[in-house]
C-alpha cells in the first residue's frame, strides 16, 4: 500500500454556462485593461491523498468514490480524476 | 499573438488549515467508509485562454494580473500560475 496524489476536477459541462467565470472575465479582467483574456471557466479542485496498491487503483477507487457520493452532479458537471505518478 | 490556455490554482498556505477539504474527509468520505483517502485540500482552478505572443508571456501577464487584480489573498493563499503548451 502506498499513498498516491489524486486530483479531482469538477467543473460545469462546456455547454452550460459558468456565472462565476463570466464575471471574472468581465467585471474584473477587461474593466481593469486585461483585454488578452479570452475566456475564464472556474472548476473546483479537491487535492487528495489516496492509499492504494498502484496509481491505477487509486484513481479507480476516487473515481469510484466521487461518483457514490454524488461529490458533483453529473446533469452540469464534469468529475475529472488524475492521479500524479509520484507518492504523496 | 495566439491564444495559450492558462490554468491558475488558487489554494490555502500548507500551514493555513482548510476546513472545506477537513469537512469533506471526515464527514464525507470517512463516514462514508472510504478510508483509504488520507488527505483532502481544496482549491479554487480559473481555466483561461490569454492572448500573448508566447507561452512564457502568458504565463507572465496572468501572474502579473492575478497578483494586481487581488484575485487570491496572500496573506493565506498561494497562487499557481501554468502555460499549456499547445494553443486553446
């Protein structure tokens, strides 16, 4: 067993709309002269660590355990998992 | 000019607790006998497409600006700024 670095990324699907990132781009970026800003999507990050046998297992297991727990909801959001090679 | 996608993390100091991350393990993922996870940190992912004329110049204007703009609290936060190679 070791602890292996998980990631997850939960953020709204493309095709619906992200409020939050829209009023960063807006109100804060271009109305202060950051006009080489294009676009601004926010996403929650949860920065895990994951016992578990292999890399594999521990992204198989948060992905497992995100989708149980109902972490995101899976009508507007997309759950991405990645697990970092090194140990924790 | 071409448009680089940006990734910028914004998360709590290591020493600065977090009780968003605290709460979803213990009362969460714990309870819901998914011990294996060992530690959870939350954090704030603006997912961004800036216009520059390299990769290193849009990683350097969103620094800048994220710093300028006060996106993050420094006293508390760190901010993690990323240039993707590829074009957004």
């Amino acid at each position: 067993m070791r602890v292996y670095r998980v990631h997850v990324t939960i953020e709204n699907k493309p095709l619906v709309r992200d409020p939050e990132g829209e009023v960063i781009l807006r109100d804060l970026m271009i109305k202060n002269g950051f006009e080489c800003v294009r676009k601004v999507r926010t996403a929650k990050l949860l920065k895990m660590e994951v016992e578990a046998d292999s890399e594999a297992e521990a992204k198989e297991i948060t992905a497992k355990m995100c989708n149980e727990l109902r972490i995101y909801n899976p009508v507007v959001s997309i759950c991405t998992v990645t697990a970092t090679s090194g140990e924790a």
